[in-house]
C-alpha cells in the first residue's frame, strides 16, 4: 500500500509540472510578448512613471487612469454603504427575506452588462440631468455590476460569526443599532470587507463595456482609444493594469487565509 | 443554530427593554424601514433597465408591437446568435477541458501553498479583468508585427497571416476567449475537484479497484454535474463578453453583443433603438436558460461535493 502510494506521488508530480509547464508557456507567452512589445524603440516605461509628463503626452490616458480610480474607490464605498448595512440587518432583524436579498445580489450574474447598458441609457438621461455626466456617475452602474461578489464575500464572512448572539450581547448592554453594526459586527467581518473591497476595486479597473456605451472615460476606454494611435504605449499600459490586478488579488488571497486560520 | 432565539416570542422582549411602548407591528415596519435603502437603489439600477429592455422590445411607434422580436427572424441577426452561439460553445468545452486538466493538476498540489495561490489569483485576473487588455496581449502577441509573428516569420519562415489576418476576425476571438476561458474554469471546478475526499479513492483500491475504474465508476460520476455546470458557466461567459470583441473586431458586427452596439449607436434607422432592446430581450433569455441549468446542476453537485 505504502509502495502504491509512493508511485502514485511521484507519478501526480511528473503529471502536474508536465500540465504546469504546458499551461505556463500558453498563459505566460502573450505576457512576456507584452513586455517585448512595449519595451520596442524605449522610453515608454519610463514615460509611464512620469506623471505629468504623461498627463502632458496622453491627457486622454492620464484622464482614464484618473477616471478609473475615482470610480474604483466611490464603487467600493458605495457598495460596503448599501450591502454591509442591509446584510447585518436582514441577518438580524429579517431572517425570511434573506433569500430575496440574496437572489437580487446574484441577478447582475444573469444579465450581461451590454444588455444593462441597453436599459441603463434612459436613466442615465436622467443622471445626466441631475447630476451631470462626470464619468465618476458610473458608479452607480458598477455598484450593481459588483453586487453578486461583493455579497458572497460579505456573507461569507457573516455566516462565519454568530451575529445574533453578538448583537444580543450589544443590546442587552445598553447598545444603539448603530453601534451594534459600526462598533460590533463590523470589526468582526473586517477581512470579509476588505475582501469585497478588493474585488470591487478589481472588476472596476477592469470595466469597459458601460463606459464606453454610456460615452464615458476610463483606463479600459482610454487603452482602446490609445490603441489606435500608440500601439506601443496601450500594450504597456494594459501589461501594468494586468500586474496590477494580479497583485490586488494576490493580496485578497492572503487576506481570506488569514480570515479562515483565525477562525 | 439556536432555535429558541429565531422564535419572535423571545425576540420581542429585547427592543421592549429601550421602547416599551412599540408593539410588535411596528417593530416589522420598522424592520422592513432598514431594508428601504438598499431595495430603492437596486429598483432604480437594476430592476428598471431590465424592465426598460424588455417593455423597449415589444415597443413600437404607437403602443406595443410584436415588429421587433419579428425582426429577430432576419437573416443578419439569426446569424449573430448563431455564430455567438458556436462561439459561446466551442470555446466553453475547450475552456471546460483544458480548465479541468489543470485544476486537477493544481489539486494534487499542497493546498495553501504559494503554487496554488499565485495560480488561483492569476486565474482571477485573466478571467475576469477586462477583455481589451487581453485583446492587446494578443496583438502583441500574434499581431501583425507581434512578438511570435515576427519571431516565425524571421526564424523559420512561417507566415501565421499566409490565409488572412485572422486575429481580428472569429478565430481570433476563439482564441482570445480560450485565454480566459480556461482560468475562469480552473476557479469554478477547483471547490469540486477539493471536495473529492481521498478516503473514496483508498476504498476503491481497498476493494480491488484499479485508477481506471476509480475515475469511471467514482470519481467521473461525482465530478459529472460539477463538469457540466461549469461548462454551462463558460457558455454563459463567453456569451455575455463584449469588451474582448469591441477591442479586436475591426470589420462588421459578427457577434450579438457588437449587433447591440450597432444598433445603440446609430442614429440612421429609426426602430433601431427597439431592435437592440429586442436583441438584448434574446440574450437574457439565453443566459438566463444557461444559468438555471447551473443552478440546478450546483445543487446537484453539493450533494456529494459540497
């Protein structure tokens, strides 16, 4: 048995580095393909630390980046304002509409946003008129585009504490609802928030399909735009967004390690 | 969990302690007051541009009209679903096959480890952020004067372009959607693949099983809705992307997503505006067909592999 078990190991490495290997050269090869690419003819990385060198060359550009992480961290507050609040009191207060709130968070993942963007175009009008049509407006589309993420994370980070039994607690001790949620719950769901933040911070930079139907500015709309003009420059800005993605993610890993080893 | 405290009878006296005045009618109201903010915001955001597009599809000029679903007939446009539709499923079951093959290969990795994290959060990335990157990692790829085209073309002589520049056309969309595919696959079937407990396997070998037999007769049958669900989840991706196409496609609309662009973007035909609601009506009846089979199938799939 201990024999079989040994050959079956050694046989599972051989297999896994050989799918690794195979794996790695497909999924690397157009990145290091990027890197090549934008490093022809020189001075385009450099370009892209410059700041104000670059706002001055690509203003489109340094207005997308801009646009984008305005939107990244107005979604992301948004967001935690309306789903943290309503998931802890649903928990709470409303256990049967629990499943309602849960199927709604998950619609947006049956509705692909090119169909969104068809019915969102009348009531931008609306936004339009009452607010304007700064591109920092579409947070509202990307707050319902985040929700099914956001709302497993927070969930399963309220499933992983016994709320009631907290809040109880709270209360029997003189607490306001307020200070049950900001003061009790919350910082036991931190990782779980942090988590949702990430992701929407991620799937934010990355959006390109209502911007660019609504005629609104981000990185992703302004890396098309650039592509027309500076190919060089719009690979290297997309190899940069990639990395930085991949490093956001990385982190929200470690963080949701962490969150199950403290369990 | 402790059913004594779901009980209303034992959950009333709490509030009763800071208002004893409020009964318990008010404190439902007052309950469903805190839920107001949420469900206004998803009404306004959510609930309203569905309900935009699908009254828009049987909208005409002077009341309802069945013109712009009929319109779904034409030749134009049942060639987009159709070519959506190959699209959708020729590169879900390549991402579905190749996805598996290298979440198993990950799986037999420790997990926790930092080959399964970096592999898991590179995943994350190349499947869901953002298609035009990914369309740019392509052209500087296999592009006209990308990296490997010009390094087969000096090298050794080969023309990737010798038929057409493919890229920017079908195949080159295949591609491209294989390259997010199979991560998205490699997320989804990872949960399933790590519910396969290993003490089914020493069973099966205890009682004389070969690994043949233990992927036919156990471990295929419980990985099968898992599979296939995960499968219908890339359909629906790929069916639903846009980004990746606007970036690549250079000539014509051939698929529905870029078809709706048409239709929002011009100001030349009247009824075209109704047209591109009718068209995003068939896509959320197609994705919404494809996601209750992956529910189901998910259901299925938590019985042994939750």
């Amino acid at each position: 048995m201990a024999g079989l078990r040994a050959r079956r190991a050694r046989r599972q490495r051989v297999f896994r580095w050989t799918v690794l290997t195979v794996a790695g050269v497909f999924f690397l090869l157009p990145l290091a393909a990027m890197l090549e690419f934008s490093t022809r003819g020189g001075g385009t990385w450099s370009l892209l630390v410059d700041w104000p060198q670059l706002s001055e060359t690509y203003p489109d550009l340094a207005e997308g980046i801009l646009a984008s992480l305005g939107q990244a961290a107005l979604t992301a507050l948004l967001m935690l304002a309306l789903l943290v609040p309503t998931a802890i009191w649903v928990r709470l207060r409303l256990p049967g509409l629990r499943p309602l709130v849960e199927f709604v968070c998950l619609l947006p993942l049956t509705i692909p946003a090119i169909v969104l963007v068809v019915g969102l175009a009348p009531v931008y009008a609306w936004v339009n008129y009452f607010i304007g049509g700064s591109s920092l407006t579409l947070t509202f589309a990307y707050t319902i585009l985040v929700l099914p993420y956001a709302y497993r994370a927070i969930d399963a980070g309220l499933s992983a504490i016994d709320v009631r039994t907290l809040a109880e607690a709270a209360r029997g001790l003189g607490a306001g609802w307020a200070t049950v949620m900001v003061r009790v719950v919350l910082p036991n769901i931190r990782s779980a928030v942090l988590s949702a933040a990430f992701l929407t911070v991620a799937l934010v930079l990355g959006e390109f399909t209502i911007a660019s139907l609504l005629n609104r500015t981000n990185l992703q709309v302004a890396i098309n735009l650039l592509g027309k003009s500076s190919a060089t420059m719009s690979v290297a800005v997309s190899l940069a967004a990639l990395v930085l993605a991949f490093v956001l993610l990385l982190l929200l890993s470690l963080f949701g390690d962490r969150r199950r080893t403290s369990r | 969990m402790a059913s004594a405290t779901d009980s209303p009878a034992l959950q009333a006296p709490t509030p009763q302690v800071r208002a004893p005045r409020r009964g318990l009618g008010h404190l439902r109201a007052g309950s469903l007051l805190g839920t107001v903010p949420f469900f206004a915001y998803v009404a306004v955001f959510l609930f309203i541009p569905t309900l935009v597009v699908v009254i828009g599809a049987f909208a005409g000029d002077g009341g309802v009209t069945l013109a712009n679903v009929k319109a779904l007939g034409e030749g134009y446009i049942l060639d987009a679903f159709g070519r959506s539709i190959a699209l959708s499923a020729i590169t879900a079951v390549i991402g579905a096959v190749l996805g598996a093959v290298l979440a198993y290969a990950l799986v037999t990795a420790r997990p926790g480890g930092p080959l399964r994290r970096v592999v898991t959060a590179a995943s994350g990335v190349l499947a869901q952020f953002g298609g035009v990157t990914l369309a740019f990692a392509f052209i500087a790829t296999i592009g006209l004067s990308g990296f490997v085209t010009v390094f087969l073309r000096d090298h050794l002589g080969i023309d990737l372009y010798a038929g057409g520049v493919w890229l920017f056309e079908l195949p080159g969309l295949a591609l491209v959607y294989t390259y997010f595919q199979v991560p998205l696959m490699v997320i989804v079937f990872l949960p399933a693949l790590d519910g396969l407990r290993p003490q089914w396997r020493e069973a099966t070998e205890s009682l004389g099983g070969s690994t043949w037999q233990y992927w036919t007769r156990v471990a295929g049958p419980l990985l099968a809705p898992a599979f296939l669900g995960s499968l219908l989840l890339l359909f629906a991706n790929a069916f639903s992307a846009y980004a990746t196409a606007a970036a690549l496609v250079s000539q014509g609309n051939p698929i529905v997503p870029l078809q709706i662009r048409g239709a929002l973007t011009s100001e030349v035909v009247l009824g075209q505006q109704n047209l591109g609601k009718a068209m995003a009506l068939g896509m959320v009846v197609v994705v919404a067909l494809v996601m209750t089979g992956y529910t189901l199938l998910q259901r299925r799939t938590a019985r042994w592999l939750g």
